[in-house]
C-alpha cells in the first residue's frame, strides 16, 4: 500500500511540478509545500486542511488502496486544488444546512475542476477515471456536502483540456 500511494504521490508531484519523496511532501503549484499524512481513522478518502503556512492532506490508506492509481492520482490532486483554492469551511459553517451543503458542493465541483487541470493532458488517464468513476454513481453521492456522480462527472468532462 505505501509503494502505491508513493507511487500516486510522485507522478502527482510530477504533474505539478513539485517534488515526491519518501516523506510526502510535494510541492503544489504555487511551490507551497504540502504534507501527506495517512491516517487510518479516517472515514473518507482523503481530506484537505487548508492553513497558509502548513498545509496538509489526510488520506486514509485502506480507502484509497480500493482504487486504481488513476483514481488515487485524482483524488490526490483533487485535495490539492483545495489547498491551491484555499478552501476553508468557515463560510459554510456560518449557513443554514441546505445553504452549507450547496457551498461545500460548489467547493467540491471548483477542486474537481481545478484537479482535471492540473492533471492537464498528461495525467488525462486520472481525469477519465474520476470521470468514469462518478458517471457510474449517476445520482448518487457520498453525502449531502457532495454533488451526485452525475453533476461531478459532467463538471470533470467539462473541465478536461482539448
């Protein structure tokens, strides 16, 4: 499972111009080093924690070994289209339910987006899996904070570099 995730993490410090390694720590493209930090409480893939001087990335080992390298490099780079937007949860937290959901799904759609182009052409295997993968769950999605599969894999295939 390391090797994977290893090997997720440094074709995706590859496509954005950071740095893999043995530690985690790539930098994003705005050269802000960011940690990777496997924690198996987790009950989610992988979550970003925007700060601006020490972002990091939790991700949960034993989910994201359910998916192909594809797939991790996706959500990999999803969570760091986060960190890059700075995306926080303070607004939303400041909303009513039905209001916070649609900003956190907003936020949701932005990082898929911003992940399909960073991947850019090279990393366009990533991109189709996420999109693939998500088509798959139609209407369906991971919680209410989550658009459907539907409305996330249009907005990848809307997204997704000529």
């Amino acid at each position: 499972m390391t090797c994977i995730v290893a090997a997720a993490s440094t074709a995706l410090a590859l496509l954005t111009g950071g740095h893999g390694g043995s530690d985690h720590v790539v930098k994003s493209p705005d050269h802000l080093r960011v940690r990777q930090i496997a924690d198996l409480m987790l009950r989610d893939v992988a979550v970003a924690v925007y700060d601006p001087d020490s972002p990091i990335i939790y991700y949960n080992p034993e989910y994201l070994d359910r998916f192909s390298p594809e797939m991790q490099a996706f959500f990999l780079a999803h969570e760091r289209a986060h960190i890059e937007l700075k995306h926080t949860r303070s607004s939303a937290l400041r909303s009513d339910r039905q209001t916070r959901d649609q900003l956190i799904q907003h936020k949701e759609l932005a990082a898929d987006c911003l992940a399909v182009t960073r991947l850019g052409a090279v990393g366009r295997q990533a991109s189709m899996a996420a999109m693939q993968y998500f088509a798959r769950l139609g209407p369906k999605h991971y919680d209410d904070e989550h658009p459907t599969g539907t409305a996330r894999a249009l907005n990848i295939l809307e997204c997704m570099p000529e």
